[in-house]
C-alpha cells in the first residue's frame, strides 16, 4: 500500500493538482500589495504642432519690423519618448482580493480532499487484488490437484474396463472431468496472470514484475460502535471534507459577486519621464487617487449576485446530502464486517475438517484401503476449502477496508 500511494501515476497527477492550487493561491495572495509597473513609449507623429508669429508682432526697430516676416515655429519633435513608473496600492478592491483569496483557499482544500479519496481507493484496490491473486494461486493449486485425482480416476476407470469390471461410460465421465480440470487450471492461471499486471500497473511497477506476497497479513481490528464511525466520517471523510470547503468556496463567491457594487478606488505614484513634448519638463512626477464605478449595467451585477447565492444552496445541499450518503455507507459497511465475520469462523471449520479428512485418506492409502485418487480427492478438496478460507477472510478485510475509506481513513495504513 505504502507503494502503491507512493508510486502510483494517478496519486503523482492528484499530487500535482494540489501543488498548483497553492501556487494559484500564491499567485492570488500577492495582490494584497502593491504593484509597480513601467510603461514606456516611443512615438512618431506625422505633423506637429506649430506657432506663427505675423511681421511686426514685436514693433519696429530703426524703421524694420521685428519680426521681418511670418515665422513658424514648430514645436516638440516628430519622434518622442515617454516612460513612467507607477506604484499603485488597491484599496476597495481589498474585499474583493480577500473575497479572491478565499475562493483560491478552498480549491487547494479540495483538491487534498480529492487526493485522500484517491488514496484510499488505490489502498482499497491494492486490498482487493492482493488477496484476489493469494486467492487465484490456491484455486490453481486446487485446480491442479483435482487434475491430478481426475487423471489417476480415469486411470483406475481405464484399468477397470480392460479387465472387464467397469463401464465404458465411467471412463468417459472420467476423460470429462480430467478435461475440466485442465481447463480450471488454465482459467486460474490466466486469472493470476491478469491480477498480477493490474497489481503491478496499480504500484507504478514494471507490468511484468514478477510478486511474491505473503498471505500472513493482520486480520485482527478493534471495532467501535456506529455512532463514533460517522462522527469520525463527518470531520474525516475527504468527500465530505471537499464538500465543506465547496461551501466555503461558494460563500466566498458571493461576497466577491457583491463587491462589484463598490467603486474601485485606487492609490498610486508615479515618476514620468519625456523627451519630445513641447511645454513639458522632462522629469515629473504625479500622485493622487484614482476611482472606477460601474454606475448602471441593466442587471448584470444583481443577476451574478443571484447565481452565487444558488450556487451556495447547491453546495450546501450537497453537503447534507453527502453526509446523509456516507452515514448509510458506514452501515452498510459495519453490517458487512459483521456478517463476513461469520463465514471466515465458518470456513475456518471447514479447512480444519478438510485437513483432517486428507490424513484419514492418506493413513488408510498407507494401510490398503483406499486408492491414490481418493488421497488425490481429499487433497483437493483441502485446498478449495483453503481457498474458500482465504476468500472469506478477503471479504472479511476488504469490508473493514470499505468500512475504513467510508469513514475517511486509508485502509489498512
């Protein structure tokens, strides 16, 4: 399980998800303070501005006017440059960045819901096929031994009906159930092969690793009563958890909708620098307040208002509907735990029964009286109940496994 949480590429791409969710809140937070941003220029213009002074505009010296004649005088440059560095700080618009912040805050919450749910699911996976290929290699060794006492029977059946003491049809019957056999060997085998890959695509694994497991897994689990189940569920469980962070979401979503009625009222400095303007010094510098309020918008802010308040109601609904959801998951599943417990104390007799009935078969081969394949038979039977067991206690885990990741917690970690 540790590796499959570790290695897994659905977990790496749900691990990223949350990394960029705080980088997006990173991002959002830093608009609490203010920006400083340039902005230069260089323009060429096509005519410029001129002034004419008329013959005479300044009276007359020794007879001659001053000037002698119309003169224009063209002023700036066709080709100017501009550049200016401002420092803005928001200042309404703080409710709005707060409103921003929030909303950002509850995506990276539920994207670490999101995570948590996935990793209790690979974890329930990993339960399910890990025990379905201990499962599959007992069935096989079953499967195998059943061949084993279906050839030594048609043997015996074979023998029978040369010395003429038995019917062709038990030999038939034999060939049928040796067949059979053959074939249950190679569906279990395809069946290991198949949970093998899967188990080993799920742990980030080469698909063709060969896995050795140990079947001596713990099996034995303090159980509480219902009641603390869901109580843990509802401060735990990362669907509900989602949820409630959705909700959060949502609120913070109608409150940015509502900022849209305040004017945006922003202060700044700013240091200008301009060469090629006429009347202009090169250097200035300006500072003020600036403010921009969308005074009429035929109902857009009011209909954005409106579509944030429904879609809190849709959160919080799915919020109770969530809990109410996980509530029936948590009974279903203690019932489960309950009534598989049962048929492992059952299937549990069953093997001890089983076992004892392969050493009566391989004492009485020993004294003469009985035959290989009734020893072949008894053995057969002692692993299908070996893997009647192991299937029984496998519903048993996974439904304290379901029982764990309904309540929120990574099964078996």
């Amino acid at each position: 399980m540790h590796l499959a949480i570790s290695q897994n590429r659905a977990l790496k791409i749900a691990r990223l998800k949350v990394a960029e969710n705080k980088q997006k809140k990173a991002g959002e937070r830093s608009t609490y303070f203010p920006t400083l941003k340039n902005e230069s220029n260089i323009l060429r213009v096509t005519d410029l501005q001129s002034i004419s002074i008329p013959a005479g505009a300044f009276g007359t010296v020794g007879g001659s006017y001053v000037p002698s004649g119309n003169s224009i005088l063209p002023q700036g440059k066709n080709t100017f440059y501009s550049s200016g560095t401002q420092l803005s700080q928001p200042l309404t618009q703080l409710i709005r960045i707060h409103d921003a912040n929030r909303i950002a805050a509850a995506d990276v919450a539920i994207s670490g819901a999101d995570l948590k749910k996935a990793e209790n699911e690979v974890a329930l996976e990993v339960h399910s096929l890990y025990y379905g290929i201990l499962i599959a290699k007992l069935q096989k060794q079953a499967a195998e031994q059943q061949t084993q006492y279906a050839d030594e029977n048609l043997r015996e059946s074979e023998y029978e009906v040369r010395n003429g003491s038995g019917l062709k049809v038990a030999a038939i019957q034999g060939q049928a159930t040796a067949l059979e056999s053959r074939q249950s060997v190679l569906t279990a085998d395809l069946q290991l092969s198949d949970l093998t890959t899967q188990l080993n695509d799920l742990l980030g694994l080469s698909l063709d690793t060969k896995l050795e497991l140990d079947p001596a897994v713990p099996s034995d689990f303090t159980q509480r009563s219902r009641e603390e189940y869901i109580q843990t569920a509802w401060s735990e469980n990362p669907q509900i958890k989602a949820a409630e962070a959705s909700v959060e979401k949502a609120q913070a979503a109608v409150g940015s909708a509502k900022t849209a009625y305040i004017p945006d009222v922003t202060a700044y400095a700013r240091q200008s620098y301009q060469d090629g303007v006429a009347f202009f010094v090169r250097n200035f510098g300006t500072f003020g307040v600036n403010m921009t309020w969308d005074v009429f918008d035929f109902g857009k802010r009011r209909a954005a208002v409106r579509e944030r308040q429904d879609q809190l109601a849709e959160a919080e609904e799915n919020l109770r509907r969530l809990k109410e959801q996980v509530a029936v998951s948590i009974e279903r599943s203690y019932n489960k735990v309950q009534r598989t417990k049962s048929l492992v104390e059952v299937a549990t007799q069953v093997v001890k029964l089983r076992q004892e009935s392969e050493r009566l078969a391989q004492n009485q081969l020993a004294q003469g009286a009985a035959v290989i394949s009734d020893r072949r038979q008894a053995t057969a039977a002692t692993y299908k109940a070996q893997a009647d067991f192991l299937q029984a206690n496998l519903g048993y885990l996974l439904a304290w496994a379901e029982l764990q990741e309904a309540v929120g917690i990574t099964p078996g970690i």
